[in-house]
C-alpha cells in the first residue's frame, strides 16, 4: 500500500506492506487522513517519530 511515512525527517511516498490484523481487531480502508499540529510537529523534529503520522482519519 502507498503510505506518506516520516523517515529520518524527510516525507516521503513509500510503499509499504499492509498490515495484518489480529483475530480480534479489523481492517479499515483509510479513505483520508488529516493532519494535525501534533503530526507537524513531529515533521519538524520537535518529537522522535519515525512512521506513519495521521492518526485523524476516516475509514
């Protein structure tokens, strides 16, 4: 799947593996996703992140 991942400070369009869900949780199609200032400041390296960032979504 295409996800926008921070990675060493740097935004970048990568392809990465889908995740697979447990027996008890599900899998939701993130159709957007918004950013927030927490997710802005993790871009300019305010807080240690590496990964994803967008945790407003819907699905």
């Amino acid at each position: 799947m295409n996800a926008l991942v921070l990675d060493k400070g740097r935004l970048m369009l990568k392809d990465i593996p889908s995740p697979v869900p447990l027996k008890e949780e599900i899998l939701l199609r993130v159709l957007k996703a918004g950013i927030c200032s927490t997710d802005l400041e993790m871009v300019k390296g305010y807080m240690d992140f590496e990964g994803v960032p967008g945790h407003e979504f819907v699905g």
